[in-house]
C-alpha cells in the first residue's frame, strides 16, 4: 500500500544529544514537509523540500536540520541546539502540482529526559 | 508566526447534534482546507476548497470559503462518536508557495 511512514513512534532521547527521525514515502511524492505539533497549537513547518537535494526553512527551523538525498527520504535531526524538543513530530508529503493536498504520516513523539 | 484564527477552541455536543467551527485570517488565502486528527495519529484531508463562496460537501461535512477569501466554514450534521478529534482548517497563499498556514483546532468531544 502506499503511505508515508515515520519511525519509531515514539523516541526518549537524553538532554543534549541529536536525534534523528525517519520519514519515507511511497507515493511518488516531490515535495516533503516537517511540522512539529504542540499541544493547543496548530501544526508549525520546520522545513520543507520541493526536490531532491533542495531544501528550505520553515516557520521554526532553529535547532533543527534535514537532507534530501532521496525523493522518497526525508530524515529530520533535532540537534542539542533545539532548546525545547518534546514534541510531536510531523511529516507530510504531496504533488508539486498540488502542494495545497498535503498527505501526513502517523507522527513520531520525542521527549527529551 | 500564527495567522489563522480557529474557533472555538473545543466542543462538547451529543450525539445527533450539528457542529459548526469556523477559520479567520486577516490575510487572503487562495486555497481553505479542513484536516482532521485522530488521537496519535497524523491529520487527514477532510475537504479542499478553491475558489471563494465556494460550498464543497464531504459525507455529513460541508464546508465553505468566504467570499473575501478570508475565512472559512466546516459543519458537521448529525455527530457520530467517530467524528471525535482535533479539526484543524489550513490556508494556502497565493505567495506561499507550497506552505501551509494551519489554524490552532478545534477539540471536538461527542458523547454517545
């Protein structure tokens, strides 16, 4: 089936540390989205890649970073910069001829101990 | 930052009841649409809109996109239990590229 899956579901990582989460999809997608999700907030963008190997920042990309390498791969790292990480984390992908139908994966939920 | 104004924040109905929430920006968007989220789980594109005054049906869901391109609608007849979730509208401008503006959601409870 096609789908865009993220991995794990949920992610403990220690103060300080980078992490990275995982986004691929199936769908022939050229365009992927991370958004980070805060409770009682809307859904900010991180950053955002309409191609392979290009890359663009978000609303909120301080603290974060991503690569392109492939078009159905999006990885995010969460680096030490990120002063809050405990989040739920989005990804999202969709048609460049049709960004506005933007489809998400399940989340993944990191919490910094 | 933040531009879509959601509301209201969060609902408590019965089951059968209608639901009405609704979006409003003081910028223009070219496109309005309505995600819902599932407790976990990633939002789902309910309904898309293009064009304004424009009123699309889903189902038991109907929404609409303002005539000043500013706002928009969703209504809900007839609740379910399963309609439980988070409703987030989302805008699109014709500026924005591919970026989406979300609204903050509306927690929706419905109690059998």
């Amino acid at each position: 089936d096609g789908g865009i899956t993220q991995s794990p579901k949920y992610l403990f990582r220690k103060e300080g540390q980078n992490v990275t989460l995982s986004c691929e999809q199936n769908l022939n997608h050229d365009a992927m989205y991370w958004y980070r999700q805060d409770p009682g907030q809307g859904l900010r963008l991180i950053y955002y890649s309409q191609i392979v190997n290009d890359f663009q920042k978000g609303d909120i990309a301080e603290g974060y970073s991503v690569s392109r390498e492939k078009k159905e791969s999006f990885p995010l790292t969460v680096t030490s910069a990120q002063k809050n990480p405990t989040a739920f984390y989005l990804c999202a992908s969709s048609l460049w001829t049709s960004t506005e139908t933007q489809y998400f994966g399940p989340g993944t939920r990191l919490l910094v101990l | 930052g933040q531009q879509l104004n959601q509301s209201p924040q969060s609902m408590f109905i019965q089951e059968g009841e209608d639901v009405s929430m609704n979006c409003t920006s003081s910028s223009i968007f070219n496109t309005w649409l309505w995600y819902k989220q599932d407790p976990g789980e990633g939002p789902v594109l309910l309904i898309a809109l293009y064009k304004a005054g424009e009123l699309t049906s889903n189902g038991r869901l109907t929404a609409q996109f303002g005539i000043t391109r500013k706002d928009s609608f969703l209504n809900i007849s007839a609740s379910i239990p399963s309609d439980v979730g988070i409703y987030f509208c989302a805008g699109q401008k014709e500026t924005s590229g591919s970026r989406l503006t979300f609204g903050e959601g509306t927690q929706l409870t419905v109690n059998p």
